[in-house]
C-alpha cells in the first residue's frame, strides 16, 4: 500500500487542521485531483492526489489537526507518480505491536510508528530544555530556520500555568496562529512607542484613500531611516537591513488578524499599490491567498483606524522591529492669524519599535519623515 503523507506546507509549519475532505474512501481518483483541504496558520491550502488509483482508507476528520509527515490518505496499491507530494510505504505486515495515536484516532496496527517532527535545536538548548522540563516539539523556534533558541525555551519555562477553564475550547487556525504569535512577541521584543499626528487638510477628503498614502509614507521613510525595515536576531544579536521594503498589511476577519505582504512598496507608484492591496485583500477574505504572500514582512502597518481608536502600542511580530498603526482621522479647531477658526483633519499615527535595536532618535526620525510625506499636497 501507497499512502500519501502531509507535505511540508512551508514557513517551517509543523502541523495543519483538516478543513473538508474532497473524496470517499472507495472512490477513483485521478493525478492531480483534489483530496482534502487544510488549515495553516493562516491560509487553506487544497493537497491533489500524487496518483491516479482508488482510495482504501482516509485518515482523520474534519478538525483534526495532524502533523507533518503524517499519513492523510492511503491508496490501493499501484505505483504513485512522480509528483513531489510526499509519499510513503505502508507494510502489510505488523511493525508495531501497539496503535499509535493519528490525527485523533487509533491508526491500523500495519502502519509504521510516525516519527517526531523533527526539532532544530543546539545541544546546549536542548540540555536546558531538560533541566526546566520543556518539551521542544511544543514549542515554535524563533531562530533561523524556525531553530529553538535558549530565549523560547526561558520564555517557556517562566510562563505561568493557565488555570482549566470548563467549557472551553480549543483555538483553531488564525486564532491559533495569533495566540503563538503574540505570545513570541512578548517574549522576545521590548516595545517602546511614539505617537504623533499629522494635518492631512490639503488632500484629506471623506473618501480619501488614507491607506495607500500610508503605504507611500512608510516606503519614503524606510529610505530615509532604514534600519526600522531590518529583522533582528536577538539571540546572535545581529541586525540584517533588508534592502526592499516588504510591507505586512494587518487585515481584519471573522477569523482573526491576517497579514499579508505587499512587496517592494518602495518602487510602486499609488495605483499599483491600490489595485495589489485590493487583491491581496480579497484573496486573504477568500482563504485563498498563497502562502508565499504571508510570510517574510520586514515592517507592518496596522489602520485600525478605518474601525475606530485613535493610538495603538502595537505588538511586533519578530525578526521585525517595528509597526505602524494609524487611527482614526477626525476634525479639530485651528484658530487662524486673522482669529477665524476652521475645522483641519488630523491623522494619528503610532510607531512601536523595539528598543534594543531601534534607539528613540531613530524612531523619530522615522515618524517624522512620514509626517512630512503626508502632509504634502497631492
């Protein structure tokens, strides 16, 4: 028997959650053809069967979450084709002598125990680990390559243990992901925030497109103060400056906080920018939006403005070191020379910055550098 195996779906993601199934077991398929449906951290993604044949048995249900390397599908013999999907042996005869628990069930005594995922981690980590009794396949590495670092296994070990709540349940998909990452973020970064406001009077309108100047504001000032669009390596204590501006847009859902990229802001013009955010937007409401378009940001704008709140302390999702957010625009009075008084728009702005890279200058230079930006006239 042929069965086909989770694949590495990519972002160094270690498990998904089964969405929908596509086929029955018994049914023919063909290459290529749909199978099921999984949940990332922030995308679905459809899997296609490697090979043509008939399905002997499926494994898991709809809300499972299974990990990499774990069986999904297991097919009527037949040689599998040649697709880069992961594939696997399944012997007919006995390797076990017990089940090993699959994706909430019991698999078949005829299937090979599953391997750990495997865990990249130094053996200096790896020993602390054991001293402070933390099991490093629980935890999310924020090293290269998705390594454990000596930072995730501490944070692990001084964070408190969370009392039963009766009732609840367990976090699926975006949720999930924004949980794990904000808890990172706490961990790791030290946040200090500036906030400010900018007269946009000359071209503020009530159907202004404030987030595509927002967009053309950040690139101008990451030319100008470019060490906020960098990541930085706490644990090596490396700053890496990264040489496009690869802006993660903070999309509101039903689901939770989604953050797609949009790329190299700093060569578009406004319509570019407008008709890519569009698009990036309804593929993210969708769930259809690639997985290479949520990954890698190198600095995050956050409008939460468009829903209400004038200033935000933002948290940041390393290697990154910083996030802008922008509130709600609102009229003030401004009393003019001659004593009349009129009513001039006014944007806030907010720049959350981590502070053991990011010195308090650069961050005003920062901020200052889009002020300007926005308050020029079109």
């Amino acid at each position: 028997m042929k069965a086909l195996l989770l694949p590495d779906l990519g972002e160094g993601l270690q498990d998904a959650e089964i969405v929908s199934w596509h086929v029955a077991e018994g049914d023919h398929v063909v290459v290529d053809e749909p199978l099921v449906s999984v949940e990332t951290d922030k995308a679905v993604v459809e899997i296609p069967s490697p090979q043509a044949g008939r399905i002997a048995h499926l494994f898991g249900k709809v809300g499972d979450r299974i990990k990499v390397g774990t069986p999904l599908v297991e097919f009527e013999g037949g040689p599998p084709a040649d697709t880069g999907t992961v594939m696997g042996e399944l012997p007919s005869a006995p390797v076990s002598t017990g089940a090993t628990p699959v994706m909430g069930r019991s698999a078949p005594k005829d299937l090979p125990v599953v391997p750990r995922v495997r865990v990249e981690a130094s053996p200096a980590v790896r020993a602390l680990a054991r001293d402070r009794g933390i099991d490093l396949a629980t935890l999310r590495g924020s090293g290269p390559g998705g390594a454990i670092i000596r930072a995730d296994v501490e944070a692990a070990a001084t964070r408190p243990s969370s009392p039963v709540i009766a009732g609840a349940e367990p976090l699926r998909g975006v949720r999930r992901a924004m949980a794990i990452n904000m808890a990172r973020s706490g961990a790791e970064i030290v946040p200090a925030t500036i906030w400010d406001e900018v007269e946009i009077g000359s071209w503020w309108r009530s159907d202004a497109d404030v987030t595509t100047r927002l967009i053309g504001a950040i690139g101008g000032a990451c030319r100008t103060v470019p060490i906020l669009n960098a990541w930085f390596d706490g644990q090596a204590l490396a700053l890496r400056r990264m040489p496009n501006v690869d802006l993660g847009i903070a999309v509101d859902t039903d689901d939770g906080l989604i953050v797609p990229v949009l790329r190299g802001i700093e060569k578009k013009d406004a319509a570019t920018i407008r008709r890519e955010l569009d698009e990036l937007k309804r593929q993210v409401r969708a769930r259809t939006v690639p997985l290479g378009d949520l990954k890698d940001p190198t600095i995050t704008l956050s409008n939460f403005g468009v829903i209400a709140g004038r200033q935000a302390a933002l948290a940041i999702l390393p290697p990154q070191v910083a996030i802008i957010g922008a509130g709600r625009v609102s009229q003030r009075a401004v009393q003019g020379r001659n004593g009349s008084v009129t009513f001039v728009p006014f944007l806030p702005l907010s720049l959350t910055f981590d502070h053991r890279i990011v010195a308090g200058g650069d961050a005003a230079r920062f901020l200052k550098a889009m002020m300007e930006a926005l308050g020029r006239a079109e």
